[in-house]
C-alpha cells in the first residue's frame, strides 16, 4: 500500500442495513469504504479499482459470494486481496468452501465489532507483509539477473577489499577467468599509469562519500593497459558499517557512443524522427523564455489523426505506421527550421511555431494542413484516407506557462474531435471553465452508481395500429443531489470518455433486465431496449456475458434489445461485425437507432445484419408538411420490408403523425403521443392493457 493512502475496503452485502453498520465501524476508523449490494457489481469495482481488503457476504441474489471470490481469485489484478467471508451461515461445510474459494478468514454473524476489527487489521498487515517479501524476492531476481546479463564488468570485494565474485562481462573484458581473481585484490589490474596521490584522493571520496566514479586504466591478463570508466560504491548495512564494495567497469569509447545514443533515443520518436514529447517541453520552455523578452508570440498546434485506429483495423500495423511516417513528412515540410514538429502519442503531432508578429499565418498554416492531411495516402498498394482535428494554444494569449499553452492547445482539440473532427479551434476561456465543470462531474458520476443516484426511465414502443405496447426503450437518467437533473447529453460523453461508461452500461443492462423480469412475472410480455454506447463495443458487452445473464435471470434473450447507432461502424469495423453476428446468433435482438443521419446508412444496412432500423425523430418532426420527409419515410419503411426488417419511428408527438406513419406501414412506434419516458413503477400505469 502506497504511504499516506487510506486503505481501502470493498464491503459486499445484499442487506442495506449490514451494510450501514459495516460502513459506520470502517469509517469510524479512517478506512476508506465502499459499499456494495450485489456480486456482479462487486467484481467489476473491484477490477476497475482494486482495493486492499474485500468483506464478502455469502447469501446474495444473482452470483453468490463463493463466485464472486473464485473469479476475483482467478483474475491476475485481484487473486491477492485478501478475501474475509462474513455470513450468517455456521456450518463446518460452508466455511470449507470459503476457504476454497480463496477466502483468508470467516467470521459468522451475528459478529463483534472488536473482532471484525481486529481479524481486517490483522489480515491488512499480512497482505502487506506479503507485498514486501515478494516485491524483496523480485528485486534480488532482478539484481541476479542484471549481474549476469550486464554489459558492463562488475566485481564485489568484501570490506578488506578482498574479491569475491566476479561477473561474466569481467571475464570477457580483463581476459582472467573467475578463479583466477577471486581472492585477489584489485591491485592485480594496476596499470602503473597513475600516482600514489590518485590513489589516495579515490579511497578518500569513496570513504567520504559512497562512491567514486572516474576515469581509470587497468591492466588486463594479456598485459595491455586499457582506459576504463569505473564506478566504485560502497555496501553498507543497516548500522551503516561498510561490507563490502561493489566496482562497475565499462569502455570508455563504447560509454561515450551508448550516452549518445540514449540522448537522440530520449528526445526523438523512433517512427518518425520527429522530436518527441520530452524534446518539444525543453525547446518550448526555452522559446517562451526568449519571447517574454522581444515580445514575439508563438502558437502550439496539436493535431489529432480522425480514424487511424480505423486504418490500423483494415489495413494493418506496418501500414498504419507508414501512414504516420508520411503524416510526419507532410506536416515537416509545412514548418521552417526554426520550429519544430514533435509527435507525444500515438496518433498526436504538435507544431510549435516561434517568432510570430502575430497569429494570421498560424490560421492559414493550420487550414493547409487540414487540407494537405485529408489528401489520400499511398500505402503500399492501396491508399487511405483520414481527416485531422486541430486546436490551437497561443503565447502569451493562453497562458505563460509551457504545460499550461500546452494543455489549452490539447483542450481545443479535444473539442474538435466532440464536434466530429476535420476542424480547427482556437482555445477560449470558455473552454477552460467547461472544462473544469467536465471534471467535477466526472468525478461525481463515478459515484452515482453506488450512492443510487442513477435510474432507468421507460418509454413505450407501441403498436401503431392497435397503440397496445409492444416494447420498452430504457433510458438512462441521473438525479445529481446538488445540481439535480443532469441531461444524458451532458453526462454519457464525459462517461465514454473517462471510461465509467463501461460500469454504467453493465448495470442499464442488467438493471433493465431484472425490471424485465418482474414485468414478465406480474403479467407484461414485454422487449426492453437498451442504448448500447459506441465505447462499448466489443470489449464492455461480451456476448457470452449477455448469454450468463439472461440465462441466470430466466429470460428469452430475445427479449433484449440492443440499439446501436451508425457511429459505431466508423471505427473497428471487423471486430463490430463479428460481436453483431455473435449477439444475433444467441438470439438477441439488434436495433439501428437514429436510421439516416449518418452518411451511409444504406451501405450499413447490407454490410452488418441488425433486425429493425429506428427512424430519427428528425424526419418524423416535418413529416406533417414536408413532402420530401414523408418520401424519405415511406423509401425507409419499404426497403426495409423488402430486408425483412421491422421498422420504429421515434418522436410521434400527435395523432396526425402517428396515422400519417400507419398509413405509410410504419408498424412500430415511440413518443409523447403514447407517453414521456416514465420510472418504472409510473409507467406501469400504461402498461396495464397489455397486462395478461
């Protein structure tokens, strides 16, 4: 555990009120605590962010605390937090097979506070001894294996200067063999070339200080005498008394070729010879230093590749590296040699222009490269195609400060990818303030999961003919306790961008399952249909959890639905392919949300299979008077009879569209004609007719 971070607790326990008390007792003695209330979501908290301790609570609806620990168990991040089961359950069979499963203690309840107390210390404090023993074995490996593999000669005396071991490097290096030295001093390599007052100023400095390191020559088995660069240090014990010491031999020419190299390694990419991130601080340190005196601005442009991961998927690694050594030519031959061109990620360039009288020419440098950078890209054989995103930070406009022109350049590129890419940005203030109201929600809503503070919302998908409901569209909605209602077009990007939306997706999933459930039971034959984000797919929704949880649950998995939008297919395309036709062939149910807006819907219909397309409530809006909506409408219902698909049409607002829709064979429709999106409980109220 990291020093002065809390420790942190994992308590799972599907009873609220045990849960209150073992939160109350851990806090109450400064231990971080995070309560959670059912297996899955235990897990995944726990892998997301592992903590140090976990309570487990045995008897839970779903996955069982058994499960949870063996698969915590199995998984290489957590199999080494300590797991205390805490249950009700007494027989000898059951704490048996806690501590089969992985479980380091028991205690039964009803529990003792002390004792619950004192066998999680007790456990914290083995963990940690644990930690330390093996971190200790892994660095003497480490030391072994380095003394071994080392370039460099290394040899260990003992206090009296007395050698004891000897590396191979020393061999290959003096000539001597390993027996020949050992028992020798280091006077045995004494060259001759240097006086008794060297001598005496190196065991001087070594005594006083540790270490000395220079330039010495040493005699080898073959009599030649042969410059080194020597590093001599001294190993001292806990009281400080010196043991031994510890002399590193390198060559002179080689050390000088090798520091070389590692500088030019340290400060240019070693894809594009670009300078690299390291390189393009210390040049803009000293840039902004020489321009806070003769008044010159400077601009940074940070530049953003649109689908690269794209052309990786396709077409390949060796060719997308290719694409960037080419994007770093055409972005080379756009700057003079006074500026510099640095590549710091992956598929992120900056252009550091210096000694401007102002910022007209960094605008045009940044539009030609927005159309140089859109131009095709010959790739062995074939070509690609990319847009860029570019934003702008300037000096001393933005900031003064090198991180900070950096951070608001990187900022004002952020937004051009939110906006859709192939755009240039300068930064604004506005863009610091969202920025920071960014964070303070990110922060937040990574707590709304387990503080409760999100809920689904459903609304209706009905029959259009008859207006029975056929369906539900599951919508998410958070209720923040200080800003309240926060819109899902506020939150769901800071989500996917931070990575929560990954937990958030798991429980909209499972929680509109589990509602789908209960309907089932009290009568409703229902679909629910769940939004799945673009950052989601493939990795957050595996099909063959989709398939453990509506068989665990009891459900047809025909019964969910999963609305995807045509975003998602402009990214990774082979791997969404394959997780489409994984999720149909289990028999769930795929929707295409949003059908129209994207710029080849068509081409997605006949390349990824999905069951039912959603017409966007945009064309349904005007449908009333405009013509050429109405055309758009009845060409989409048509073709997509001819597919055999089912068709939904969103934002129905009144009864003049939903008969204009019927008429045009819209079987299937959702809005506020029917109902708003509704808790659950409220909306059964609708749901009642269709009630068996």
């Amino acid at each position: 555990m990291a020093e002065n971070k809390p420790v942190s607790i994992l308590l799972v326990d599907d009873i609220p009120e045990n849960l209150r008390v073992l939160k109350s007792i851990f806090s109450a003695e400064r231990y971080e605590v995070r309560p959670l209330s059912c297996g899955e979501l235990a897990v995944r908290a726990a892998l997301s962010e592992v903590p140090d301790l976990i309570l487990l609570d045995i008897m839970m609806p779903g996955m069982n605390g058994y499960e949870v620990c063996e698969r915590l168990k199995s998984d290489p991040l957590t199999r080494d937090v300590p797991v205390i089961f805490i249950s009700a359950l007494h027989d000898a069979e059951d704490k048996v097979r806690a501590f089969a499963a992985g479980g380091v203690d028991y205690v039964s309840k009803p529990f003792q506070v002390d004792e619950v107390l004192a066998r999680v210390e007790t456990h914290l404090r083995l963990h940690a001894l644990q930690q330390a023993l093996r971190s200790q074995n892994q660095q003497l490996q480490e030391a072994a294996t380095l003394f071994e593999v080392s370039s460099e000669g290394i040899l260990l005396t003992d206090a009296d200067g007395v050698i004891r071991r000897v590396n191979r490097a020393f061999t290959d290096i003096t000539g001597y063999a390993a027996e020949e030295v050992i028992g020798q001093t280091p006077r045995l390599f004494k060259s001759g070339h240097h006086s008794p007052e060297f001598y005496e100023t190196l065991w001087r400095e070594l005594l006083s200080k540790g270490v000395w390191e220079g330039e010495i020559w040493n005699r080898y088995k073959n009599r030649s005498i042969v410059p080194q660069w020597e590093t001599i240090t001294a190993i001292r014990d806990d009281d400080g008394k010196v043991t031994g010491y510890v002399s590193q031999w390198s060559n002179i020419a080689r050390r000088q070729l090798t520091e070389r190299e590692i500088r030019d390694r340290g400060n240019y990419d070693a894809l594009t010879g670009l300078a690299n991130r390291s390189l393009l601080l210390e040049r803009l340190d000293m840039a902004l230093k020489k321009h806070r005196h003769n008044g010159r601005r400077l601009s940074l442009l940070c530049i953003s590749l649109d689908r690269f991961k794209a052309v990786n998927e396709t077409m390949g690694y060796t060719r997308g590296d290719r694409l960037l050594q080419q994007v770093a030519a055409r972005l080379t031959a756009e700057v003079r040699d006074i500026d510099t061109a640095a590549r710091i990620g992956g598929d992120e360039f900056v252009l550091m222009i210096v000694d401007q009288a102002d910022y007209e020419e960094t605008e045009r440098l940044a539009y030609r490269l927005l159309e140089t950078l859109s131009q095709p890209f010959p790739l062995e054989g074939a070509y690609a195609e990319i847009g860029v995103s570019i934003g702008i930070g300037l000096f001393p406009d933005d900031g003064d400060g090198v991180e900070v022109v950096l951070r608001n350049a990187m900022i004002a590129m952020s937004r051009v990818k939110e906006h859709g890419g192939r755009q240039v940005r300068f930064f604004t203030e506005a863009m610091g303030r969202e920025l920071f109201e960014r964070h303070r929600l990110e922060v937040d809503l990574k707590q709304a999961l387990e503080r409760g503070e999100l809920e689904l919302y459903y609304q209706p998908i009905v029959d259009l003919s008859s207006g029975q409901p056929q369906g539900v569209e599951c919508l998410l909605r958070w209720q923040h306790p200080e800003l309240g209602a926060i819109s899902p077009v506020t939150f769901i990007p800071i989500a996917e961008s931070s990575g929560l939306i990954q937990a958030i997706g798991t429980w909209v999933i499972e929680t509109a399952c589990r509602q789908l459930v209960d309907w089932q039971r009290r009568g409703w034959t229902l679909y629910a249909s769940v939004n799945v984000s673009t950052r989601q797919i493939p990795d957050g929704v595996p099909p063959d959890w989709l398939r453990q949880l509506v068989s665990r649950l009891g459900l047809e998995p025909g019964s969910l639905v999963l609305e995807i939008t045509e975003s998602l297919f402009a990214s990774e395309i082979q791997s969404v392919a394959a997780w489409l036709k994984t999720v149909r062939a289990l028999g769930f149910k795929v929707y295409l949300d949003d059908f129209g807006t994207g710029y080849s819907s068509l081409s997605y219909l006949k390349n990824f299979p999905v069951d039912a397309v959603k017409i966007d409530s945009a064309f349904v809006r005007d449908m009333v008077e405009q013509e050429r909506d109405r055309a758009l409408i009845r060409a989409i219902v048509a073709m997509c009879h001819e597919l055999n698909l089912q068709v939904v049409a969103e934002g129905i607002e009144d009864e003049v569209q939903r008969q204009l829709l019927s008429d045009l064979e819209c079987a299937y429709g959702q809005g506020y004609l029917f109902s708003r999106p509704l808790p659950a409980a409220q909306i059964e109220a609708f749901l009642s007719p269709r009630k068996a």
